[in-house]
C-alpha cells in the first residue's frame, strides 16, 4: 500500500498528457498545414512578379564608333 500513491500520480500524470496530446497534436497538424499553403502561396507570387518585365521598347546601350581619323589601338605607332 506505500507504492499506490506514486503510481496513482504516475498513471494520471500518463492520463492527462494523453488527453493534452490528442488535443494538441490535430490543432498542431492544422497550423502545419496552413504555414505550408502560407509558403507555397508566397512562393508562387514571388515567383509571378519575377517573371514580368517593362512593356515597350528596351535601350540596349550600344557602344558609338570612333572618328575615322583617330588611331585607337595601343600598340600602332
């Protein structure tokens, strides 16, 4: 009869984890579940708006030729 009490406490303390596990473990599956849409729906905005580009014509910077009287090339003297 001296070990009833330590056991008692032990099977309830296993009892109420038990009871707080199957509670908290669905909501967590739930807040699992909606960060993972949350970071896919992220993913594919990002993903949109790095795919745009600017409408209308694009300068591409093309280089302007030198004079024909001046001599370039470092080597010819």
């Amino acid at each position: 009869m001296c070990c009833i009490g330590p056991l008692l406490a032990l099977l309830g303390g296993i009892g109420a984890a038990s009871a707080i596990g199957a509670v908290w473990i669905p909501a967590l599956a739930v807040v699992a579940v909606a960060a993972l849409l949350g970071v896919v729906w992220v993913l594919r905005r990002r993903r949109g708006a790095a795919c745009t580009t600017e409408p209308g014509p694009v300068d591409l910077g093309m280089p302007t030729q030198a004079p024909a009287d001046v001599d370039t090339h470092p080597v010819r003297h």
